[in-house]
C-alpha cells in the first residue's frame, strides 16, 4: 500500500498519457497529496473540477466529491481509484427522506451540504461546503424558510453565524468528526493555554470550542472555525507556536507543510477517515493504468442537480 521509489514518477507519467488531472482532498495519505496536480478542500477542488481543461479527472477523496466533479463536468471522464469510498454524513439522509422533510415545509428553501448523494442534490436549491455555508445562507432573503442538511454541526454553527431562527436542521454527522468530543479539546486546550484551536463545524465539538472562548476558558480570539481551506490560510498568517486540530487527520500534513515552524497537534489522533484512506498508491495506479472506477452520474439526475452545484461554486469567490 506505500508508493516504492519511482512511484510518483510514474504516476505523473501515467496521468500524462491520460490527459488526467489528479485531485486529492487534503484528508488524502500523505503520499496522495503529494502526487497531486491539486490537493484542496471540497469547494476549491469542485471550482478546479469545472475549470479544468483536462479531459480526464481522477479524484483522490470520497464519492459524492467525485460524483459533483462529473455533475459539473459531464462531459469529461472521471475517476475515483476506489468507488467504495464512501461517506457516513452523505448516507445520512436519502432522497426520499428529503422529499418527506420537505413536503411537512412547503416553499422552504433547501441547502445541501456537498457531503451528499447526487439523487439528495438533485432534490436541492443551492449546495454549500463548510467554506461557504454562512454565505450560502446569507445569500438567501431572511424571511424564507430554510432546510440545511445533513450536518447538524455545521448547521447549528451556521444558525449561530447568521442568527436565522426559522433555520431547520437535519440530524446527521460525520462519524469522524463526531467523536472528535468537547471533554478531549477542553482538557487538550486546558494544558496548552497558548495554543490556537482550529475546529472543523463538523466537529462535535464546535459548540465547546465557541463554550470556551464565550466562557473565557480559552480567549475568543484563539478559537478560529475553519474548513480545511480555511485552516490551511489560517496556518500561513498564525503567529501561534503551537494550534491544535480538531479535524480529519490527514489535514496535519497540509498545516506542516504549509507553516513549518508551527507545532500543529490533533485534538484527536485517532480521527482518521476510513473511507478518504481507502485511496491508496496501489488504487491511484490501478486506476490510471485500467481506467477505473469511472463515475457515472445517470443524466436527469445530473440535470436536476447542476444548478444547485453551480450556485455553490459560485458563492462565497
Ligand atoms: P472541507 O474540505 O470542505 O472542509 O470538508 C471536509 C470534509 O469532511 C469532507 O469530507
Ligand atoms: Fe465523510 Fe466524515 Fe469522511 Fe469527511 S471525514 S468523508 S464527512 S466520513
């Protein structure tokens, strides 16, 4: 499962012969990230998806990213080197749930997370990533009712952010960032008063983190809520010397590289995603050699779900 020497090499040489871009969410292995062409969190790698010009995408992270690269790009070939990577908060809500939720809120405007299936998108008005959903949320007029899905982290964080009361939220997570819990990051940030909190609103612990800086345990100004792009600008501009994770392990490779003279520790070690580590040298190479897996998205689904992508990527530039 590790890349031997010469590896990379010949993944960029394969990746040429496709004519393939090569896109890893910053949850990826290490070695992913680093063979690249891009490496991002879920709304920049779907702007560079519909922007690419190459004719084929190999996406390096879990289904529903792949599946909203070819909703964007239907015309292009992509591929996940592992299609049973899937996702716990994508399979938290069913199309047919949705539609249920719905009809108890006639006229209600729906937002989506983009950790969702493509049949739950194609029941959605605008789509949002944990970058842009206070945006997204903004974007609509104050007086509409809204159903924010499925997180219900990130959507109570989004309710506090922009203080709307007729906000409905499902009841999903992720069980990653779920475990990440309050009781870890307030003993962790308890014996390092100095250190910076970069909490994902995935987490479980998002509402502790913003508990403690309210109660004064940690000052407000050290608690920063970020997507994983978002703690990536963050880690450039710190002048922390030392700022604590509480996200997906594999974004500590990233923070590393992107400010070396910070100590960045997880909250959590153990909160490693299964599925995004599915994603192994061994399947990159397979699919670039064999072609697969391809993602198919069948066409009026992909129709039905397009605007609500496209509003997304274009929200919160
Ligand atoms: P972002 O990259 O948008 O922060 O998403 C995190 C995530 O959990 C994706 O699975
Ligand atoms: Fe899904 Fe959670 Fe894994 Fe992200 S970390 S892909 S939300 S299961």
């Amino acid at each position: 499962l590790t890349a031997g020497p010469g590896w990379a090499e010949e993944i960029r040489r394969l990746a040429r012969e496709r004519d393939a871009v090569v896109l890893a969410h910053n949850y990826q292995r290490p070695e992913i990230q680093d063979v690249a062409d891009h490496t991002g969190d879920s709304l920049a790698l779907s702007r560079i998806a519909a922007a690419s010009d190459a004719s084929t995408i190999v996406f390096c992270g879990v289904h529903f990213m792949a599946e909203t690269a070819k909703i964007l790009a239907p015309d292009k070939t992509v591929l996940i080197p592992d299609a049973r990577a899937g996702c716990s908060l994508a399979d938290s809500i069913t199309a047919d749930e949705l539609r249920v939720w719905k009809a108890e809120h006639p006229g209600a405007v729906v937002v989506s997370y983009v950790n969702t299936t493509a049949a739950v998108k194609a029941e959605t008005d605008v789509c949002c990533t944990s970058s842009n959903a206070v945006e997204v949320v903004r974007s609509i007029p104050a007086d509409r009712e809204i159903l924010f899905l499925p997180d219900q982290f990130l959507g109570a964080h989004v309710r506090r952010e922009t203080g709307r009361e007729n906000l409905h939220v499902w009841a999903g997570e992720c069980h990653v960032h779920a475990g990440i819990n309050g009781a870890e990051l307030t003993a962790r940030a308890q014996a390092d008063p100095e250190a910076d909190l970069f909490v994902h609103p995935e987490c479980g612990c998002a509402t502790s983190a913003l508990y403690l800086a309210g109660a004064g345990a940690v000052p407000a100004d050290q608690v920063h809520i970020l997507s994983t792009g978002g703690m990536l600008d963050a880690a450039k501009n710190t002048t922390r010397r030392s700022v604590l994770v509480a996200t997906e392990v594999g974004m500590l490779h990233q923070l590393r590289r992107a400010n070396p003279d910070v100590d960045f520790r997880p909250v959590n070690d153990r909160a490693s995603c299964g599925y995004m580590k599915m994603i192994t040298p061994g399947a990159l190479t397979r699919a670039l050699v064999e072609g697969r897996d391809e993602v198919h998205v069948d066409a009026d689904t992909a129709a039905r779900a397009r605007g609500a992508v496209q509003r997304m990527i274009e929200i919160g530039r």
